[in-house]
C-alpha cells in the first residue's frame, strides 16, 4: 500500500522504457474514453477552459483525446498528468493554475467528492469476461440462497447491468452496487449504505454483516478499505486479468491489530505532525481544524505539512516529530508506514488515541468526513478535566505513565506554540517554536553560515561537467 500513494523516485529512474505503444483505434478511443459523454458536458456547461487529468498509465492516449476534445468541443484543453497527490482524487489545484473551469478525470477514482470544480468521472471501459465472471461467482458461492452484495473497481461498472441478468435469475438475494458520482456526504437513503460512491440497498434483518460482499477488480487499495470499514463480512474477489476467483484471505483482525497498535503509538505521542495529503476534497480544511483542536485539548504539540507525496525520505527529515496523521482521501489514507521513521496514522486513529469519549466499537472509518459534527460517526469531545483530578494509564508499548484526558487549555498570554527565550548575552527577547527548540538541542544543524568568520574571496570558475565525471578528472595536477 505503500508505493501506490508514496514514493522515493527510485522506481521512475530504474524503469525501462520500451517502444512506445501504439495509439488506440478510433473506434476504441471513442468508446473507451467515452468521447460523446465527455463533449456533451463541456457543451453543455458552457466551459471555455478544460482540464483533462489522466494516472500514468493513460497519458499514452492523453494527445489524442485532447486533439479530439478541441475540435468536438471548441474549448482549450490542457493535460495533467503529474498529479499533486494521488492519481485517484481529483487535482483542483492543477487546474486551476491552469485556468480551467472544470476537469475530467479519467481512469480509477475514489469518487471523493470536490468542492470548487464541476468535475466529470470516465473511468474508462476495461474489458471484462462476464460469462467467466458469473461462473467463478457460482463456484464461490454454491447456495443460491446466499445474500451476496456484489461491488466492482469503477473501471469495470459499465458490465455491471449484463452480470446482474445473468445472476439474479439464479440468486434471489444478490444485491448489486451503483456507482454514485454526487456528494455522499449526506445521510443515505433508508434502507440503503452509500459509501466509497456506492449505493445499493440492504435488506437482511442483520444489516450489512449478514451478506457476503463478492469484488470484480484487482487486489488495492479500494479492496483493503472495503474490507477494514466492512470487516464483519466475508470477502471474495474475481480478479479480470487473471480470470481467477477466490475467498480474500487477509487476515482483518489481524490489520485491525496493527491498525489498534498505532492507536497506542499515538497515545504515547507528544508532537505529531498533520500531513496534507489532499486540497481537493470537501471537508478536508475542517478536519485539519478539528484535529488541531484535538490534539490541543489532548496536550499534544501538533505541526501542518505540506508535503506532497509522501515517502519515509520526506517524512524522515521531521525528527522531533513521533507520529504522522496522514489526511487524505478513502483509499490513500491507509499508508502502509512500515519503511517509515515515525508510524503514520489515520484521522479516525488519531481520534481513537486522543478522545476519551470514543471507543472501539469495530466499526473503522476511513473517511474523514464521518468524524466532522455532524456526520453519523461524530463524537463530541468531553469537558476538560482539571490535572488533579486527571486518571492515569500505563502505556502499553512503554510501560510508562501516561494521563489519557483531556487536559486544561493553556494560557491565553501566549499562543499554544510560541515561548519566550534569552539568546546570548544581550538579553534580548526572541520568539521561538518548539520546533526551534529542538533544532538548538541537535549537535548538528545543517550548513553553517559563520557570518564575518569566513573569509571573502572573488568568484572563480568551478569544475564543468557531471558528478561522476567532470572534465579535469584524470588531468595531473601541476
């Protein structure tokens, strides 16, 4: 999970590039990117400036589809295709330094709704095997009797109508999901789970967790977050490249161990810092808000980063940091920080570690948005308790105690995280974080600057020339 959300570059500068592939016939093009559909749009919204986003492995065909966006459509088209975070959301900031007043977003997406661009999703027609399909379907599951809800990667959803006549004959419980592009911030239909962008009713007396929830797509990201956020179902998944079928066997309780173990972590933390990971979708700036409020009461330090994708090389150079919240979308949030110097964590985590007031209950969210007031997962923080009256606890990780309330809110003189300091002899007073604290305390701190120690010298000319071999090498020095 790692790689799909974060990376080093290594992998960009060892791939090998082959021929280029040759580009898709009209007719193909036409229907795969869903040409008609997308033109309309941009006509009937009156758009003068478009941005089309593409993921890696569509920018092949990202010229072509322009080309014939312009002339169908009369608008100026432009391409991303460097993502600012990942390749699933919709990036607004890109277009919008572009000018544009809408985006199509081609290829996978999470379907996190935005709040600044009309936005239209292509997911793009990947071929899928329906007959295939339906027979590992009856392989797994031989009862025709079963309560079966049937989700698909949205690259596959335009099959998804010709598998449900050829199963529901068969099946008489078997329920199929319908892709939801709007909103789903807002409560869901009765009688209906709208999540991830799916919608589809539940009609067993136990709710969700007496169906079997069978997957069309490849092991990911969205299959991982199903199958935590619904981790009282069984799982199957019908993998298309392979033609293969199966019972998903990872091991949840064992995930959700982990995923419970960096709540400890979290609990044990002083500084934390928030990472940015989307600037797209809705509600994202108020749960940056909530969280620094969170971690306030909490008595935890907390710093806003900015840093792109994030890699353990980045994340690395944050030492006074002890743990990492990652803010994102559904399916990125859950980063698999193993290779990283500090745990990174989830909101809903974070939130399990800081407030008193919430508890496990085997429910696990990887929106954002059902922790803000006002979703149904929302859980109002407790009054502060005084420090004399505060409960210990004993870590778990450290065997240390540790006051797991919420604590009183500082002293207004100061902002939470500016203090007063003499510097040298001159008893001058000076404003410094607590980050700035801590660069002091390091023995190294970068490059030096020794201003009025280093003495001055005129320009000269430097060496020519590439790190492994400058254009003096192997002369003799006179």
């Amino acid at each position: 999970m790692a790689t799909a959300f974060s990376s080093d570059g290594e992998a960009a500068l060892r791939r090998e590039l082959g021929p280029a592939a040759a580009p898709a016939q009209r007719e193909d093009l036409d229907s795969y990117y869903e040409m008609g559909r997308a033109a309309a749009f941009v006509r009937g919204g009156g758009f003068r400036k478009v941005a089309l986003q593409f993921p890696d492995e569509l920018l092949a065909d990202a010229a072509a589809v322009a080309a014939r966006m312009e002339a169908a459509t009369g608008a100026e088209v432009y391409v991303l295709g460097d993502t600012t975070y990942g390749s699933c959301c919709v990036d607004e900031v890109a277009a919008e330094h572009a000018g544009a007043e809408a985006v199509l977003h081609y290829g996978p997406a999470c379907l996190s709704p935005c709040g600044k661009l009309p936005v239209l999703h292509i997911f793009g027609r990947q071929p899928l095997d329906i007959g295939r399909c339906a027979e590992a379907f009856r392989e797994l599951y031989p009862d025709r009797q079963s309560r079966v809800v049937v989700l698909s990667d949205v690259v596959y959803a335009h099959a998804m109508g010709e598998l449900e006549q050829q199963l529901c004959p068969e099946y008489p419980n078997i329920v199929f999901s319908r892709v939801v592009c709007r909103d789903s911030a807002g409560p869901a239909p009765p009688g209906k789970v709208q999540q991830f962008g799916r919608q589809f009713p539940v009609e067993a007396h136990g709710g969700l967790q007496d169906c079997a929830v069978f997957y069309v797509g490849a092991e990911g990201l969205a299959l991982t977050s199903f199958m935590l956020t619904w981790n009282r179902c069984p799982f199957s998944s019908f993998d298309p490249s392979t033609g293969c079928g199966r019972h998903e066997t990872l091991n949840v309780n064992r995930a959700l161990m982990r995923r419970l173990y960096l709540v400890e972590r979290a609990r044990d933390a002083r500084v934390v810092g928030i990472l940015v990971g989307t600037l797209g979708v809705v509600g994202y700036l108020d749960v940056l808000q909530h969280l620094r409020e969170l971690l306030r009461q909490a008595g935890k330090r907390s710093y806003t980063l900015a840093v792109g994708k994030p890699n353990p090389a980045k994340l690395a150079n944050f030492l006074e940091v002890d743990i990492f919240v990652l803010v994102a979308c559904a399916q990125n949030s859950l980063l698999d920080s193993s290779d990283f110097y500090r745990p990174v964590v989830t909101p809903y985590e974070l939130e399990l570690a800081c407030n008193p007031a919430r508890e496990w209950t085997g429910i696990y969210f990887t929106d954002f948005r059902e922790l803000l007031p006002g979703a149904s997962a929302h859980v109002e923080l407790p009054p502060a308790v005084p420090a004399a009256e505060a409960v210990p606890d004993v870590s778990l990780i450290t065997g240390e105690m540790r006051a797991v309330h919420l604590c009183d809110p500082p002293a207004p003189q100061l902002p939470p995280s500016v203090a007063l300091a003499c510097r040298d002899q001159t008893q001058a007073l000076v404003e410094i974080s607590p980050a700035a604290s801590f660069l002091e305390s390091r023995s190294w701190r970068g490059l030096e600057q020794q201003l009025g120690q280093t003495p001055v010298s005129k320009a000269v000319q430097g060496r020519r020339g590439i790190a492994i071999a400058y254009e003096d090498e192997g002369r003799e020095q006179p």
